[in-house]
C-alpha cells in the first residue's frame, strides 16, 4: 500500500495493526458478522475532506451514460417518432438517482462493493448476477465499432474497404489505443477519470454550440413542448422490433444494467467513506501493488463517527445529482438536435453509421469543419465508453472470484483483475464482427434492463435490511427516500416482466 494511504489508516484507527500484507483486528470484539462472508472489522470513520477531493466517480459513470443511449439511441427514437417516447426521458434519468445512491451508500459505510454485499446475500444470488454480467458485457465492444465508424467516415481509410470493414479497422486501433492508455499512469481509476473528464468536457461543449445553431433554436418551442407535455400514443409509423429499443433507450438514461454497478468500484478507488481503507487498482508498470482486501469494516455509534459518515453521503447525493445532470444535459441536446436537423429532413441512424448521421448536428453550420468535429467528439465518446466498460467489467469479476473464491488470494488482486481486462478484450474483439453495432447495442440494451430488475431488490435488502443489523441506526435512509427507491425498483422489475409477457406473446 502506498505511504501515504498507511499513514493516513494508521493515524485514523487505533483498533488496527498494519501487516504488509492485511489490515488485523486486535481482538475478537472488533469483527461484526454480515451475512455469509467473513465479518467486518472495526475502524473509524476517516475524516471527511471536503467535496473537491471525492468528485469524480459520478462524472466517469457519467462518461460511461453517454456511450449509446444519449448519443444514438434517443436521437434515433426522436428522430423517427418525435415526440411520443420524449416523455420517458425525464423520468428514465430521474430513476438513476436512487439506484446509483444506493448502490454507492453500501461502498461508503462498508467499504466493500456492491457485489461483495450481493455475495454477503448468497453465493447462488452473486453467481446469477455474475452470469449475467458476462452475457451483458460481451456485446460492450460494439460501442468502438460505432466509433471506429464515425473515424472511417472522417478519414476514408482504408481506402477501397468496405464500410463495415473500414469501422471494424478503425474499432479495433481504438481498442489497441485505450487499453494502451491503462498503462500510462500510476492508478488505473485516476487514469480512467482524466481521459473522461477531457472526453466529458469536450462533448459537452461541442453540443452547446451546436444549439446555437439557427434551425436548432427554431426548433425549440416545439421540442420542448412535447418534452414537457408527453404524448404516449402509438405513432403510425410503430415498427415492433422498436419495441427492444425503447426498453434499450430508458435503462441507457443512464449507464444502465451491470454498468450501473461499476460506480461502486470507482467509490472505492477514489477512498470515499470506508472505502479509504481497502486499497487501489494499480498500474504494475508504474507502482507496486497496494494491499486490496476482500472484508470491509464497520463502525461504532459515535458522534465522530456521525459527523464524518454524514459528510460523505451528503457529499454522495451531489456528486450523484452532478453526475446525472451532465448525462440528461447531454441526452437532452441530443434529442433536440434531431429533432431539429434529422427529423424533418427524415434522416433516420441506423444500420454502420449509427454515429455517423448524426454529423448533421454540426454540418449545418460550420461545413465540412463541423462535420468533421463531430465525428472526432463522437468517436472519442464511443470508444472511451468502451474502456470504462472494460475497467468496470474486469473488477467486478475480480471481486467476485476474491469473495467467494478463497484460493484466488494466493493472486494479487491486480492479477486477477489484469486477467479479466485480457478476457473481456478478447470477448469484445470476438463479438465485433458478429452483427451491426445496432444490433449488439440492443442485445445488451435488454439484458441490462433485466439486469436492473435482478439487482435492484438485492440494494434494497443490503441497505435496508442487512446493514441496520450491525451499523448505528443513523445509517439508514430517510423513509421517503426508501419509498422511492422501491417505487424505482418496481418499476424496473414491472417492465422486465411485462416485456418478456409481450415478446412471447408475439
């Protein structure tokens, strides 16, 4: 672990000694038992810094929102439709919060991940979300070739290739590139939040300016009459093979399914509440590995304790509301934009250049130049996706196969992780040719609905039920704030079923 991470533990807790290799309780008092895992151990809540220091998870998983339903999949549905599905996005963004709230308060009072907790649960219950984690993620590689389109039609290259050749050209260099990119710093989080705070800021700039484009701000009255008067009637022009894709476009309001737990890992890696004490993904190229343990802790009933742990969730719930902000900021200008540039025309994304139509946004003013801005920003937006994917993908794994699996801890838990980040590149690099990026988007757009539904009730029962056992009775949400997140969680488990009913009903 690094130095300054060990002082910091050490001045913080009295109840610890600090081996190289593990943090050990002095006596049997200090564990608390927690569902089928080891038990927990004591410590301090460490000393809340400040809302600067902790910001950045909410923003990366922000990145992460922004790969396919905000960049393809809302403009493709206003595009076609026009205003009958733009009532769904305000209460598909709004749903977020809850879920990304409870999923990071089980990392901030514990310190351990969410699929940790789920392991806590039962072995079959994490094994199940584990399963589906793979069958989701596989597909995750059709977001670089959606980039490697919109880099084919801005470059032409290679020359006399097919289009679908030239985007799976360009798909993997993407990939070769940003898993270059693993091994340039000296934490792989902090890595993963630079490249998306630049990929973030430079989006989100591009489409400001593309509002103040005159048929953009034309457009505006009616855009936003529909947005807030929604129309749910059945267009006349109603494909049910659509039918996937709205259920692809309202879990992507944020980033959807198993992804949606990856923000669980970035708490943890960014030190947030409990989380301090467990240790960080590094990179082996550049530092030596940090002690990572596999058992989170617990703390006492104190008023330090309070004040400390109240700091981080009040902090939680702003970085939660930035990060959601940011992704709605950018759905929403997404959506106008078609609504304004391809809807009349009848331009419709689909097919190889699901990202590449979309160059109108900026075409409209600014040539060939605009044109050209756009598909850089759209590329970067896909292909960073991608990474963030692969990061998120590789440690949910290795968490897994750590908490349930006690002969994995003869590996680091770098190693383990570093081992998935090769088969998740090797899984997406397979699926890329296998079907249109469409296509395999929307695949894993049903299963991370699905994926919501499995996992939602299982925050519930962590949260709700499982940590009052043994933490302070002031952990425990605000009622109107669990009424929500179970009104959220119904939902969710409500159009799951009512989707498979539909489907095999014909």
């Amino acid at each position: 672990m690094c130095e300054d991470r060990q002082a910091y533990i050490l001045r913080r807790t009295s109840l610890f000694t600090l081996s190289p290799f593990i943090l050990y309780p002095m006596s049997h008092h200090e564990y608390a038992p927690l569902g089928r895992l080891a038990p927990l151990k004591m410590a301090l809540v460490p000393t809340f810094a400040g809302m600067l220091k902790y910001m950045g998870p909410g923003i990366v998983w922000a990145g992460l929102a922004q790969g396919s339903g905000e960049l393809i999949w809302w403009p493709y549905l206003t595009a076609k439709y026009g205003e009958v599905f733009l009532g769904l996005l305000i209460p598909a963004s709004l749903m977020q919060y809850w879920v990304n709230v409870e999923i990071a308060r089980y990392t901030i009072t514990t310190g351990e991940t969410a699929m940790t907790g789920f392991s806590r649960i039962s072995r079959g219950y994490a094994m199940l979300l584990w399963i589906g984690v793979f069958l989701e993620n596989i597909w995750f590689g059709a977001y670089a070739t959606a980039g490697g389109a919109a880099l084919a039609e801005l470059t032409g290259l290679p020359g006399g290739w097919t289009p679908r050749g030239q985007a799976l050209f360009w798909a993997y260099t993407m990939i070769g590139v940003y898993l270059g990119a693993l091994f340039v710093g000296r934490v792989i989080y902090v890595i993963i939040e630079r490249l998306t705070m630049v990929v973030v800021v430079v989006t989100i700039a591009g489409m400001v300016f593309a509002v103040f484009q005159e048929p953009v701000l034309e457009a505006a009255g009616g855009f936003f009459t529909a947005l807030l008067t929604p129309d749910f009637e059945k267009p006349a022009n109603w494909d049910p093979e659509d039918l996937s894709t709205v259920l692809t476009a309202i879990v992507f309001a944020g980033a959807g399914g198993f992804g949606q737990l990856f923000l669980s890992y970035w708490m943890r890696d960014k030190g947030v509440g409990m989380a301090l004490y467990m240790g960080r993904v590094t990179n082996p190229l550049r530092a030596s590995a940090e002690v990572i343990t596999s058992t989170g802790y617990v703390f006492a009933d104190t008023e330090e304790n309070r004040r400390a742990y109240t700091g981080f969730m009040r902090y939680l719930k702003i970085e939660t509301i930035i990060g959601i902000a940011l992704n709605f900021t950018t759905t929403l200008i997404m959506c106008w934009l078609a609504w304004a540039l391809l809807r009349p025309e009848g331009i419709i994304p689909k097919g190889w250049e699901l990202a590449v139509v979309q160059s109108a946004f900026f075409e409209v003013s600014w040539g060939a130049v605009g044109k050209s801005l756009f598909l850089l920003v759209a590329a970067a937006f896909l292909c960073d996706a991608w990474l963030q994917c692969t990061d998120g993908f590789s440690r949910m794994q290795a968490d897994f196969v750590y908490s349930n699996f006690p002969r994995s801890h003869r590996y680091h838990f770098r190693s383990v992780y570093f081992f998935f980040v090769g088969v998740f590149t090797v899984l997406t690099t397979v699926t890329l040719p296998l079907a249109e990026p469409g296509q395999l988007i929307i695949i894993r757009g049903v299963i991370a609905f699905m994926a919501m539904a499995l996992f939602c009730p299982g925050l519930i029962y962590l949260n709700y039920v499982l940590l009052p056992r043994v933490f302070p009775s002031w952990v425990k949400p605000h009622p109107l704030h669990r009424a929500l997140m179970f009104l959220v969680t119904a939902i969710y488990v409500g159009g799951a079923i009512w989707y498979v009913v539909v489907r095999l009903g014909g």
